[in-house]
C-alpha cells in the first residue's frame, strides 16, 4: 500500500502543480472579463431559470437537472474538503475558495452552456457533457475519448472520498465498523442506480433540497450561539488569506493552493462532470442551463462551503500544520483533518449530537453525490462506446463495478480516498479547461444571442443558425417546439 501511495502522490503532485492552479483562475477571468460579470449582474435570472418548464415532456425540467448537478457538488468536499483545506492552509483557504466561487461560477455558466448546445437525444433522453462539446465543438474526437476516460476514471472508478467520508463519520458517532458500513452502501447504492436515470432523477430532486436546509439550519444554530465571534473569524480569514495573520502569516502559498484545490473539488466548476447532468434538462435557450449552474456554485461553495467553515472556525476545532510537518494551531486534539472538525464544532454546541448528526448529514450529502457520479459515468460510457446503451449486459456489469470502489472507499485511509479523488479531478480539470478556452468564441455568441433576446423582452429560443454555430442541429427541432407553443 505505501508503494501505490507514493505513485499516487507523484501523479497527485503533477496534475496539481501550479499550472493547474493558475488555468482554473485564468478560465474563470476570461468568462468574468468576457461575459461582463454575468455571474452578478443576472442573480435574478439565475433563479428563474432553475424553474424553467420544458416543452417536451420527456426531457428533464431545468429544476431536476439542477437537483442533480447540487446532488453532485454538494457532498464530501463541503463537509470533509473544507476541514482538510483549513488544515493544510489555515483560516485564509477560506477566502481563496470564495473567490474560485466567483471565478467558477463563471468558468461553469460555460461548460454547462456548451453542454447544452452539443447535446444529442438517446433512447428519449437528453445526453451530453464535456465529451459530446469537445468533438462537436472543436472537431476533436479522440480529445473527447480523453476527457471521457479521466472523467471515468474520476467518477466511475477512483469515487472513494464519499464512501470514506461516511464511514469515517458513522464510525465516530456510533461505532460502526467500516466494513459494515461499506456493504450497507453498497446494498442502498445498487437499489437506487438499478433504476436507471429516471430512478436517479426523482430520487436527487427529493432529497437535495431537503438536506441542504437542514445543514444550513443546523449551521445558524452554531452562528447564533458564538454570534459575538463571527467578525472576529471573519477577519482571521482575510488576515490569514493575505498573510496578515501572526500563526497563518506564512502559509499564504498553502491558503491559495489549498482553497482553489478544494474549491474545484467542491464545487466542480471546471471538472467537466456537472456537464452531463446539466445536457439532460429541456430548455428553450442553453445559457438558462449555464445560469443555473452558476448558481449551484454559489449554493455549494458560498452556502454550503462557507456554513461549514463558520462553524469549525467559530467553534476552534481544527488543527493547522504547515508543509514541514509544524503544528501551528491545535483545537481539537487527537483528531485528523476530516469530518471530526465539523463533528466537534455542532457537538460544542448541541453536546452529545453534533457527532451523529453530522454523521446522518454526511451521509446525504454524500450518497447523493455518488448517485451523480453514477449518472456522469454512464454517459462517459455511451459516448466512448455506442453500444453500451443498447446494451443490457454492459449496463448491469457496469453497475456491479461501480459498486466496488464504494466498498474499497469504505475500508481505505482517509489520505487514500482523497489522493484518489484528486488524481481524478485534476485529470478532468486539464482537458476540460483546455477545451473551455477553445470553445469561448461559441460560449460568447450563445451569451450574445441570450442576452440580446433578453433586453428585447423576449423569453429567449436559440437557433444555432442565428449564431452561425454548427453540429447543434437538435435546437433546431426544440426551437420549433417553443414557438408552437407561442402561437
């Protein structure tokens, strides 16, 4: 095991060396300077869009794509990735995660957009992603087989921090041994992929918004017993982010690293997999979809990410060590950077609960988000291989596989899990952004073409031949759908 995890960490520290970082930031400019601060001057679109009706009753609505795609952001990365960002960069993490918010926000309106402009219908259904945009819109096959076999490898196979994440957290708060509950997630996961897509979609748009209250609600709890703290941790996390602060003051580097790292994880703006989900969704118009999943960046990072880190911060319950191995903060001791943070924050407050019910929590927002790791997967495999969706074998032999890592997560160690999960994410996040940068000429007509309709009073149709955009020929069948409906 030492001999895989130090391949592991080679390939972990090529994919995220400081290229990486610095595309993610530059992706997320170029939509922010190009697109002139769409992310905050159409908040309000950005709602409506998330209950934009379809006009073809098979398709998805706006609202269960979205559902899925927060299904898959919200999970591990805003309990567990925001404990081990403050770990490994201090309070000031926090800040550099808010800004890749921002500047992800951005860098996803584009990807979720071009998704939607490529899409193809299979089997009745609404299908694209990174893979379908990269070969239609750059005239890159073999690119999209690339991109196909990293998100693959990230959400089919290396999907290992969320089983870890919940079996670290039942363990803690009841007990149970991890192998025990690695074969209970394994029995839940298989009855619920058994269903199919559809199975999947009911099941996020039910449960999603109902476990993103409930953490929120259990977050003021903690805000508003330690209400006379909060500026003083805000200012520690402004201080530490810009070097200010006289424990976090050197970590600057770590902060940045670290916030951007886990905010990407968190958030998935960038990853090319919140892509898949988005396609699936009947619109009028692919910018609706790309304003949607603005905002369910804003939801996972600025909400979620953030009552998470208020309330580790609030309650002291962290732990920071530097790059050499220095322990600069200790607050909660004997407890390893993960879901123990955030346990002990809501069991400062509420003694005796705050362990199960962050375990019960995690668990949700977990489970949900290997439910879209399934979804992401399959229409990797439809577009690598076209029979697969025809295919009744190759399904159910790929969801026995699927069920395998969630096993392995279960039973492996914490820095195993997240190791595996970074591998995987920064895979998809070079390809991804790559093509993202390529695709911007097509991403800024579809936004033109929007906007144009828009400030007309228009409730906005796209023809791909008012942009002169090609190999989207499907929006002209759904841009007829609509205007039957206006006559």
């Amino acid at each position: 095991m030492e001999v895989l995890t130090s391949i592991l960490n080679f390939f972990d520290t090529v994919l995220w060396s400081s290229p990486l970082i610095y595309i993610s930031i530059f992706v997320g400019l170029l939509y922010t300077v190009g697109l002139k601060g769409f992310q905050v001057r159409y908040l309000k679109q950005m709602v409506n869009s998330v209950f934009e009706k379809s006009a073809d009753s098979e398709s998805s609505t706006s609202f269960e794509a979205f559902a899925l795609t927060v299904a898959a952001r919200v999970g591990t990365g805003n309990i567990v990735g925001v404990a081990t960002a403050i770990a490994a960069g201090g309070p000031g993490a926090v800040f550099w995660m808010w800004v890749m918010a921002i500047l992800g926000a951005a860098t996803s309106f584009a990807e979720n957009t071009l998704a939607q402009v490529y899409k193809e219908k299979v089997d009745g259904m609404y299908r694209g992603g990174t893979s379908f945009f990269v070969k239609k819109g750059l005239g890159l096959g073999w690119f999209g087989t690339v991109f196909a076999f990293c998100s693959l490898l990230n959400c089919g196979i290396l999907h290992t921090t969320q089983p870890n994440s919940i079996a670290d957290a039942m363990y803690n708060a009841f007990g149970v041994p991890h192998w025990i509950v690695g074969v209970i997630m394994v029995i839940i996961a298989a009855i619920i992929i058994s269903g199919g897509l559809k199975s999947i979609i009911r099941f996020t748009s039910k449960i999603v918004p109902i476990m993103c209250l409930l953490y929120l609600g259990v977050t003021l709890i903690v805000l508003g017993v330690n209400i006379t703290k909060i500026p003083a941790v805000f200012a520690l996390i402004f201080k530490s982010a810009f070097g200010k602060d006289a424990i976090f003051g050197g970590m600057v580097g770590s902060a940045i690293a670290y916030g951007i790292k886990r905010g990407v994880y968190s958030s998935e703006a960038g990853m090319g997999t919140t892509p898949q989900a988005a396609a699936i969704a009947g619109v009028s118009h692919p910018a609706k979809v790309g304003l949607t999943q603005a905002l369910s960046v804003y939801v996972d990072t600025l909400l979620v990410c953030t009552a998470t880190a208020l309330m580790i911060l609030l309650a002291g319950t962290y732990n920071v060590t530097d790059a050499a191995g220095s322990v600069l903060y200790e607050g909660i001791s004997g407890v390893n950077a993960g879901v123990g943070f955030t346990q002990g924050a809501l069991d400062s407050v509420i003694h005796g609960f705050g362990y199960p019910m962050i375990a019960v929590m995690l668990a949700l927002f977990s489970f949900t988000t290997l439910v879209g790791c399934f979804n992401i997967s399959e229409s990797d495999l439809i577009y690598m291989f076209k029979g697969y969706s025809k295919s009744k074998m190759a399904q159910i032999l790929f969801k026995v596989w699927f069920l395998i890592p969630i096993f392995i997560g279960c039973i492996s160690s914490t820095e195993f899990a997240w190791l595996c999960a970074d591998i995987g994410t920064g895979a998809s996040c070079w390809v991804t952004l790559i093509a993202v940068i390529f695709l911007f000429p097509i991403v800024r007509k579809v936004w033109n073409d929007y906007e144009k309709q828009f400030k007309d009073g228009k409730d906005p149709i796209f023809r791909p031949d008012n942009c002169g955009i090609k190999n989207a020929d499907l929006w002209n069948e759904i841009a007829d759908e609509y205007e039957k409906k206006l006559k």
